[in-house]
C-alpha cells in the first residue's frame, strides 16, 4: 500500500503554537548532516520561523525523519488529513514480581486536523498512559510493547513513526510539532521562572529569535490566550496568578510553535466552570484557526460530548466504543458507555433542561442573558419547593437548624478590575448585589452572608473561586470566627461561645474537605483516622470505638475489613469515604461538605453522591454543600445560594433559580454548564444499565 500524506500546507499565521514543559534542552544537527544546525533549531520548527534562523535551512533527515515510504509489515500510511494514527497500541508496566502488567492494550484512535478526538474514562483506565505513550514520555517502567504511532505529515515536515525515534529526535518533534497542555499548573510551571520566562523556554529552544523577539511573542500568545495585561502579567510568578490564569499560560507554552498536534491531559478538571469555559472555548479557537489536531483526555463525559469531534471510551487499558461524538453518544453500544452517561450529574442535568423548555420555562443558552419568564418567590424558600432533581423531599421544619445573618469576613479589598481580570466582560454580565460600580473595590472574603437551612436538607453554595464558599464552610464549622454576623446552629449561637461551648459545637458540625488524602494521616490506619474523634472527645473505650467504627464504615458501604490499611492503599472513592465515615462517628446534626466530589471521576463521584443522599435521609443530616459544580448541586441540594466576589447575588429553590436564574451572574454560571450534543436533550433512563 503506498503512503498517503497531507502535503497542503497548514496556515499557520494565527499565533498559535505548541511547546511543553519537557521540550528539548539543546540540541545538535541529525548526525548525519554535512554541517552543525545552530542550537535548538531543527526538525519540526515551523516555515514562519525559519526565516528568522537564516535562508540556507536545509534538512538532511535522518532515516527516523525520512518522509514515510510504502507501508510495511501490515502498517497503513496515516490518511491525508490525519494529524495522529494509533493502532493496537499496547503499554505495559515493570512490577516486583518481574511480571509486566499490561496498562493498555490494543488501542486504536485517530486525531483529524482542525478537529477534538476525546478519550474518556476512569482513573486507571489508561487514558494518560495513552497520551504519554504519543508523546514519549512514559515513565522510566514503563514500555510500549506493540502498535503504531504515526504523525502525519504537516506542511514540508514528512509524516514520522513516533515509536522509532531516539531521545535526541524526540527533542526536536516535542514542542515544535506536538505541544503539550498537563493537567497542574501549579506544578508545571518553575516557580523560580516568571510567566513570560516559562512560556518563552520553547521559543529560546526551537528557534533563533533574539529576547526581543521572544518577549513580543511571549506577549501576543499571552493576550492570545486571553490573560489581560499581558506586558504585566509576563512579568509576573506563577503563585501571582489565578489557576485559570496558570493554565493560560501552559496553552500558551504548548501553542507558542504553531503545533499541528496538541495533547491536553484533563486541562479543566480543577477549574471553575465558567474558567473551564473559556479554557475550551480557547482550544475550540486554537483547532478552527490553525488546523491543529488536539487529543483531549477528560473524565468529565459532559465536556467531552459537548467539545469532541470524536470519542473514544476506555475502561481498564481497553477501548470499549469508539466513534464520531454525536453518533457515539445518542446509541451507545457499550454497557460501560451507557453506565458513563447515566452518571454524569451534568447529562443528568440536561432531562429537566428538556422538562423545562417542553414547559415553556426560559433556559439559558449561549450565554446571553436569559429573559426572566417568573419572578421568584421573595419570601424564604421551603424545604419542598426546592426540591432538586435528585434529592428526596425531606419533611419541613418550623424552625431552621442553620440561621446566618449579615456573615461579614474581609481579608482585603482590591480595585475591581483585577477581581474581574479572570473573568473578561463580568463587569457588564455581573449583578448589582455583586458588581457594584466601577470605581467601588472589590472584597476577599464574604460580605453580608443571610441563609437559613432547615433540618434534613441541602443547602447547595454554589460560585467560582474566591467567591467566599469556603470562607463560610470554616465559619459554619467553627475554624474562623466571623469579623460580625450571627451563626446558629441548633441550639448554638457561636459568636458567644466559650472555649467549651465551641469544643461541643464542633461535635455538632463536622467538615468534610475536598481532598480526603491530604486531610486523612498518611502514618495511621484509616480505622485510627476514624476513631481519632472519639478519642479527642474521650468517647467509649478502646474496644466500643473499634466497634463504632466498623458499624460506620459498613453504613458508608466499605468493608470494615479495610481499617487495618493506610491510605495510600485504597483509592479516591475508598478515600472519601473514609472521610465521610470520621465526619459521621460523632453524630453530628449538620455535615459541611468543601468540594467533596470535585476531584472523583463521574462513577465514583455519582457513588458519593448517592451515599450522602442515603445518609440524609436514614439518619435526617443537614446538609451545607460547597461546590463549583453547578449540575451536581443540582442534583442533590433543595435550596441553592449562588455567590460572587464575596456576596450573595441569588438565593431559591434549587430547580427555580436553575429554570428562571434572575441574576445575569447566575445566567452566566448555567450557560458554561456542558450542553452536549447541542440542545439535544438525552433520554438516560433509556440509557441507564
């Protein structure tokens, strides 16, 4: 079969590019070149650069580099217009026992040019052994066993088989033609560097531009990316910036050669949902305007579906379905696919979208403003008319457990315009109990803070970062004391607490923290971790806590078998469990939950969810649910408070404020949710296993 190669040249004019972390430290000329190539320029380095090296740019390509041939051995040659081709890509890990374990096996997928090839799946389920494996950087026990992994070609740089290139070749096609986008800016980026020193290192590597030059590039792919201030912000340390600010500037490190592929690992599993927004719709730009091929690796279905060209669904190293994103995803095949769908709260969320509109209700779409169809109910919203999709309706209460009134904590106050420099354009989007005028500062911290919750319920606190959720969450549960305000609970008032008052308050109000491995102590069993709140309220003997604290970990659903472990040998749902389990083994009335589930693939994230309406409902918890993640406290809160820069901006029944948002700021947050396949609305109980 004779080889198929994309030779129109890609326009490349936008500035876009590709450049990771791991690029080339230096490099020489192919060894057999009749001359030295200057430092970091070579193979892969796009036209629009090369007249900057010199006019005389001749590459002597080494026989990994050669324009691929007629295909071989059962090979097929990437089609034109592939930009990536996978075939029976096998992976497997050294083990102690000198047994390989297989990661993946098997694998097949293609990348488009211009398009989103998208693989979805669990944890361990070998979606980033997958894109470590295209990319070359599998860890040092790791080995790709079998397979095909072909780039194809891209302008005058000839299509290459990935699995037959040495280290120093790899130097030269990682960064330039395949750029990369991790999942943590926070570890990604040198500390030591400024911003513009970490997105220029590709530049100062691939090409012979002077500082100069570098700067001002460094710049347009700053204000590229939409980071304001760009001049300033280059200047700048990475702590300086937001989290969504940071990974900006990661795109913008792997975009700054024009790549013809870029691979992101979970690029937005830890943003915001209006930041995770605009992150997508800037690699939505980046594929349109420059051609480029990008493999999104996600365990968010909702934006794979709303994002992708094409899936590809794994599950324990396997590809289970594969396919064009919207054939996939209205007739799934595979049990584990439909099982995907029915878990993920935000294709939960789109059935009472569908509800909604069939009702006439305004929705929010493209993120205009949504006319408001019904005003809401000014006076305080009931137990049973926000009753969420998910959530039981619990019996009403004449008096609420929780009462917050005028909450008030105010670390500082910045200008305005450097809150809302993550957000471009909130200024004319946000409400007035959040904007306030131009020249007015803004707050960190929560100013003026009123909700009730009555007994057995949810209260969902839903914003962005630095919106002052957590800031209540610590309040509520006792770690800070407000500047004023009155908090209740129950029979406590806590601005008049004494020292032992507020020990028995915090037995009354347990904390459940979003990352239960850096909360839970990596020396002591899990069973040790559990019983410590006994033990520091002196409760029962040795004996009756080991009881206790097997009776709570069945009602969590865990084996009490699995107290002996550490926890560093169970896995994230196990972990938060356990977390779950030492918050109940007080019995408290009011369990405050800090981004519970926000870390947790859709599975075991729709398993704690489950679990905590379970427990609601045995043993009449209330609850305060902290989220950014609007299509899950959708789905299990009654009541919802939407905040924003420190301030309520909307406060009602949870499918209310969903259907008939008042607030622009809260019109903005529903129309970032996921909305995959278009306005098609699933049926997921058709699709449910």
């Amino acid at each position: 079969m004779s080889s198929e190669k994309n030779t129109g040249a890609v326009d490349s004019t936008g500035p876009h590019s590709g450049a990771d972390a791991h690029s080339a430290t230096g490099t020489n000329s192919p060894a057999d070149a009749p001359q030295p190539k200057p430092r970091g320029v070579g193979i892969g380095t796009p036209q629009k650069y090369r007249s900057r090296i010199g006019t005389d740019y001749s590459i002597d390509y080494p026989e990994a580099f050669a324009p691929a041939g007629p295909a071989s051995d059962g090979q097929e040659a990437t089609a034109a217009g592939t930009v990536l081709r996978v075939r029976d890509l096998a992976v497997s890990y050294a083990t102690r026992s000198g047994e390989p374990a297989a990661a993946i096996r098997d694998v097949d997928l293609d990348v488009r040019a211009g398009a989103i090839t998208a693989v979805v799946g669990e944890s361990g389920s070998g979606k980033s052994t997958t894109a470590g494996a295209v990319i070359g950087l599998l860890s040092s026990n790791a080995q790709v066993t079998s397979g095909e992994i072909r780039l194809g070609a891209h302008g005058e740089d000839p299509e290459l088989d990935l699995r037959s290139l040495a280290p120093a070749q790899w130097q030269r096609v990682r960064g330039a033609r395949i750029g990369y986008i991790p999942q943590d800016p926070g570890t990604s980026l040198n500390p030591l560097k400024t911003v513009g020193a970490n997105v220029a290192e590709t530049l100062r590597l691939h090409t012979r531009m002077t500082s100069a030059q570098r700067r001002a590039r460094v710049h347009q792919l700053l204000d590229r990316v939409g980071i304001d201030r760009p001049q300033m912000r280059a200047e700048q340390y990475p702590h300086e910036l937001s989290g969504g600010m940071r990974q900006r500037a990661l795109i913008a490190a792997a975009i700054s050669l024009d790549p013809q592929l870029v691979i992101a690992d979970e690029p937005t599993s830890a943003l915001d949902v209006t930041v995770q927004k605009r992150i997508l719709d800037l690699l939505d730009d980046l594929r349109r305007e420059a051609d480029t091929g990008i493999l999104f690796i996600t365990h968010d279905l909702a934006v794979a579906a709303e994002r992708a060209d094409d899936l590809v669904v794994v599950r324990g190293g396997i590809v289970e379905e594969r396919g064009p994103a919207r054939l996939l995803l209205s007739r799934p095949e595979s049990a584990y696919t439909r099982r995907l769908l029915a878990d993920a709260p935000s294709m939960q969320a789109l059935v009472g979208a569908g509800a909604q509109e069939s009702a006439g209700a305004s929705t929010v779409g493209d993120g205009s403003a949504a006319a408001v169809t019904e005003s809401a109910d000014a006076g305080e919203p009931t137990a049973e008319e926000g009753t969420a999709s998910g959530a039981a309706s619990p019996a009403g209460s004449a008096r609420p457990l929780v009462d917050v009134r005028g909450l008030t904590q105010i670390f500082a106050r910045v200008p305005r315009e450097e809150a809302l420099a993550e957000e471009p354009g909130a200024a004319s989007g946000t409400g007035s109990s959040a904007s306030g005028s131009a020249a007015e500062p803004a707050i960190i911290g929560i100013e003026d803070v009123t909700f009730s919750v009555p007994a057995g319920t949810t209260l969902g606190l839903v914003g962005e970062s630095g919106s002052g959720k957590s800031t209540i969450g610590r309040a509520l549960a006792g770690f800070a004391t407000p500047q004023s305000g009155m908090i209740r609970v129950g029979d406590f008032q806590t601005e008049s607490l004494s020292k032992r008052q507020l020990r028995d308050y915090r037995r009354t109000v347990q904390l459940v923290h979003q990352n239960p491995a850096s909360a839970l102590d990596p020396s002591h069993t899990v069973g040790a971790s559990i019983a410590e709140p006994l033990r520091n309220f002196r409760i029962g003997s040795k004996a009756e806590r080991t009881d206790r604290v097997a009776q709570v970990m069945e009602r969590v659903a865990l084996d009490p078998g699995l107290a002996s472990r550490r926890p560093r040998e169970l896995s994230g749902g196990q972990l938060q469990r356990i977390a779950i389990a030492r918050a109940l083994i007080l019995e408290p009335e009011l369990v405050v939950f800090d981004e519970a589930v926000s870390a947790l693939d859709v599975t075991v994230q729709a398993q704690i969810l489950d679990l905590i309406q379970r427990l609601q409902e045995e043993l009449g918890l209330t609850y305060v649910f902290i989220s950014h993640d609007l299509a899950v406290v959708r789905q299990i809160a009654h009541v919802v408070t939407v905040m924003s820069q420190g301030h309520q901006v909307e406060t009602g029944p949870v499918e209310q404020v969903f259907a008939r948002p008042e607030d622009p700021y809260t019109q903005r947050l529903l129309a970032a949710i996921p909305r995959p396949l278009d306005t098609q609305v699933l049926d997921l109980q058709a699709l449910a296993i």
